[in-house]
C-alpha cells in the first residue's frame, strides 16, 4: 500500500444560482492576459446543455480519457505511442476555434470619440481579438445556451440526451434544470500527463494538483485532445498550453481556491483525500463502467484507520495533512454520508472533484404539482417516479446507473424532511432516517456540513510544511519543544503551555554574536541603522553599562572606505 495525498473539491450542485462570480473571479485571477482570451478555467454551464467548448462529452468525436482494451489494458482513446506519433504534426482530434468561440472585443473609442452633435448614432462593431476583423454576427459563446436560452437550437446536441430515449429527450427542457459549475478534474488516472509528447505536464506528489511546465512545453497539443473534459487549453500568443492549476499558491499557504474563496452559493467545499496509489490503475481498469464510481471509492483510505496512519507517515505524508484528510469535508461527503458522485466516471480517469446531485428541480415539480414538496413520503415516492432528472443525472455522474443516483437523492429528501420535523419544534419520524439506512443525528449532521457550514469547516486545507518553520530546520528537535508539531501549534501565543508544557525558556543552540556598539547619532546628525538619537536602555550602550561601570569613551573607527574629492 502506498498511501498519497490528494487535494479534492466537493460541489454541492443544489446551492449553485448560476451567477458566473467563480468563473469571473478565476479569468480575472489567472487569464486575462493576451492569448487567454477564450480561456475559461471555470465555467457554469447549464443543464442539459451542450457545455463548453460545444459538446465536450461526446469522446466519439474527441476520443479523450481511456478505453480499456479486451485484455483489461488500458489506453488512450486517442490512441497509443505510434498513433500520436504519426498525427503528432496533424491533430484531427483537436477541438477548434468554433467549438470554443472566437473571442471579441468592441470599438469603445468609437463611442468615447463621438462627435457630440454628430447626427447618426455611433455604433460599437464587434472586432475578433484573434484576427482584428470585423465579426457580423456573434454566433457562439462560453454561456450561449445559459439559463436554456439556446436550447431549442443546441437541445440535440447533448451528448447524455442522445443516450436517452426520444420522450426524455423531448420532454427534459420542460421538467429539469439546473447548473454545473466545472474545473479541470486533477485526476488520479490523468490521460493529458501520458499523451504529452515532452512530458511538460506532470502530478505534484504532494499534492495531486495537475500543473503544466511552461519551459517544457512544446505545444504539440496532445494534451488538450487527450483531456475529456476538455480543460487543457492552448495560448496561441504564447505556444504553450495552459490549465486550472487549483489555485495552488494559495492552497500551500492553506487558503481555499479563488473560486471556492468567492463563491456566492457557498457550495464548494476543499479538504484533503488519502488515497493507495497501488490500486489506480486496477480501479480504473475494471470491466463494467457502471463498477467505476465503486472502485474509485474503494481506493479512497480512511485517514482514521491506524494501518493507514501508518502507512502514510512511512511514506513521508506530513502530520498535519493527516489531520486535515481526518477532518476533510470532502470524506464526509463522499463516504460517510455518501451523497457525492464523480463525474463521468467511464472516462476511466479517477476525476478528484465530485458533484452532489440538485434535488431542487424534483421537490419544484412536486410542488407545482400541489403536492407537499416536505413530506417524506411523498418526495421519496416522486425520487423513483420522475425517470427523466434519474436518467439524466445518472448519464452525468454514474455512467448510467439509475440506483445510484437515486440512492443519493432519497438521502438528500430523507434530510430534508426530517430537518423541518426538527425546526419546527417536532418529534422527527424515526421511519425517515431509517428508509435511507441512517440515522436521525446522522441526517443532522449531515445537515450542518451541506446548509450551514462555516469556512472552516467547508476548507480543510493544510500548508505544504508546517511541521518546521522555513528556516528553522538547523535549530534542530528544540524548535518541535518549543513550537509544537504543526503551523497552528506554531501561532499560539504560549505554545508552550498549550502543549501542556511547563512555560520555561528552553535554551536554544543559537551562536553567539559579537559586535562593536554602535552610537547614537548626535543632534542633527544622520541617523544610524539599528541606533537613534535619544535611545535609551543597553542596546547601544557600551560594555559595561549595564553593570553599573563608568562607560569606556568612545573611540571612532577607521572608515572603510575612502571619500572621493576633487568632484
């Protein structure tokens, strides 16, 4: 068992009001600068929709993440090292420019340079940021089809419909909405790390964030056609290829992801996921794609479990990310309230940021319906009835397994009512709990973690080296006696006492050094470093004053330099 640490994100699909803060927020933070123009790390899509770019799901004509070949091995879908190498100065997989859209600006000068009494009205053209031509029409965008706005033209082109029967499909844009904010997946199984020709992308072992190196890139492309979830883009000013990086300057100081950070919905939660990087490739290997989401749980370790524990100081794990997976959001919600799914699991890559699936559209529907949208009975009936959210949802998440999904979403409805037995000064109904397998404290709990988290408890997030301050290392085991294991030990004001240590000085092995005094600059003279006029106490005192002797007058020293004259 070799035990590594994973930096994953949990979304909690009910809470997302589809406001774009995140993606804003993220462009503004990491691509607004020349070539990034079309890229967005972060976006909301709508759901069922087409996505960004335009159908990115359907890896028949983009043949990204991995295919299991009938002896249960697995490779690219794109294809393996003599393919790549044979397209690798042609690329027919990659997405271009119209699947994405053209980014544009507008003539503002125009408008700013206006004649004030000038008799037609100054108009703003559309300008392409890419060529400098002018656009007559604008045709495509990152939230074209926002809200369903462009679903009667797009509605066809979602890759999950086209697994539906036609009723579904005709049906869903009346009955089901709602928005999945997405970022680059940071996988356990990544398929743009093999097919990078130069090897510039690469998995930080500390963490599991997926970065790519900039020097090392060559801009083959290879990466951005291998992604399925099509978060790799290419900067056309640059020649390099860039990504999310999971906000990692501001995770290694432990602070949540810029989008995490702004979100308005609060629906983002980060903790830490220890993992056996053993059985990757096993669990992404298995026969029935359904199986997925299963054996990606089941490489998920417990960060309770002594064996583990263990395992993971062996190798090299810090402490205080052991603490933090213990206390990881991200595992509760997965495992032990088992309500987040991954999506997309039979693209086999092992995706480190999994979804809560919105039960919202279900109970809005009951209640136009004139039914009690609260009551157990009659939301757990309406869970297994609607077929149309069921079968959408599990195209998502599940790889088409309908139970899970419905699993899920019966737990979700059992909270629910039992939380309004309990606000409203009621005995809750044992028989809510117990239909979902869990019980009344349980849903609570539950509770607490998804409606009314605080930060702290939403991002779990260590710093990269907490157990010894930087630069401290050479002061040996004394700095452990007197800082503590871990950075917060290391902030308290009396960490002695707060280990339960007796407050005495411990000694440190500091060197010894002498200087000459250094005196006080007289009155209108130049101030020294480190000395000022009127300074009182021993810090620029002579030897001897502090004990009481007569100070030893001051003898000024030779100048080190020598003063040019003559200029």
């Amino acid at each position: 068992m070799k035990v590594m640490a994973q930096i994953a994100m949990v979304m909690n699909l009910d809470k997302c009001i589809g406001c774009h803060t995140c993606s804003v927020t993220c462009k503004q933070a990491w691509t607004n600068r020349e070539g990034t123009e079309y890229m967005w790390f972060n976006n909301v899509e709508t759901r069922p929709g087409v996505g960004y770019p335009r159908t990115w799901e359907d890896q028949k004509r983009w043949r990204g993440g991995w295919v299991r070949t009938r002896g249960g091995r697995l490779v690219p879908a794109g294809g393996g090292r003599l393919r790549k190498l044979v397209q690798i100065f042609s690329n027919p997989d990659l997405p271009g420019v119209e699947d994405y859209y053209e980014p544009w600006t507008y003539e503002y000068d125009k408008l700013l340079s206006a004649p004030r009494d000038s008799p037609a009205l100054p108009v703003a053209r559309a300008k392409s940021q890419l060529t400098g031509e002018y656009m007559p029409t604008i045709s495509w965008g990152p939230n074209w089809d926002d809200d369903l706005g462009g679903s009667t033209e797009t509605l066809a082109d979602d890759p999950v419909l086209a697994a539906m029967n036609r009723k579904v499909a005709a049906q869903i844009d009346q009955t089901f909405m709602f928005y999945l904010p997405r970022i680059c997946e940071h996988c356990l199984n990544p398929t743009c790390v093999s097919a990078c020709p130069s090897g510039a992308m690469y998995k930080r072992t500390e963490d599991g964030v997926v970065l790519v190196d900039q020097d090392r890139c060559r801009g083959w492309r290879m990466c951005v056609s291998a992604c399925p979830y099509k978060k790799v883009y290419f900067n056309h000013a640059t020649g390099k290829a860039e990504k999310c990086t999971l906000c990692y300057p501001r995770l290694e100081v432990g602070q949540p992801t810029v989008c995490s950070e702004t979100c308005v919905g609060r629906l983002r939660y980060l903790g830490v996921l220890l993992y056996d990087a053993d059985r990757v490739s096993r669990a992404a290997a298995v026969a029935d794609p359904q199986d997925l989401y299963m054996a990606q749980r089941s490489i998920l370790l417990d960060p309770r479990d002594p064996e583990v524990i263990a395992a993971a100081r062996h190798e090299g794990v810090p402490a205080t990310w052991i603490e933090a997976a213990q206390a990881s959001p991200v595992w509760d919600l997965i495992t032990t309230y088992e309500v987040a799914l991954p999506i997309h699991p039979e693209y086999r890559t092992l995706p480190m940021v999994w979804y809560i699936p919105p039960l919202s559209p279900l109970v809005d529907e009951v209640a136009a319906a004139g039914l009690d949208g609260e009551d157990h009975r009659v939301l757990l009936t309406a869970v297994s009835d609607m077929r149309i959210p069921l079968e959408y949802l599990a195209g998502l998440f599940t790889a088409g397994d309908t139970d899970v999904v419905e699993r899920v979403l019966r737990r979700l409805a059992a909270m629910r009512s039992h939380m309004r037995e309990v606000r409203l000064g009621r005995e809750p109904d044992p028989a809510i709990a117990a239909a979902v397998g869990a019980s009344g404290p349980e849903l609570e709990a539950m509770y607490r973690l998804l409606a009314i988290a605080k930060y702290d408890d939403r991002y779990v997030v260590p710093t990269t080296k907490p157990e010894i301050p930087r630069g401290m290392e050479a002061m040996g085991e004394d700095v452990r006696t007197l800082l503590g294991e871990g950075a917060p030990s290391a902030c308290h004001g009396d960490a002695a006492s707060f280990h339960g240590l007796p407050s005495t000085p411990v000694p440190l092995p500091l060197p010894t050094i002498r200087r000459e005094p250094v005196p006080a600059a007289g009155p209108g003279g130049p101030g020294l470093v480190g000395a000022g006029a009127g300074t009182t106490g021993t810090a620029g005192a002579a030897p001897g004053a502090a004990e009481g002797r007569p100070p030893r007058p001051f003898r000024p020293r030779r100048p080190a330099f020598i003063p040019l004259r003559g200029r």
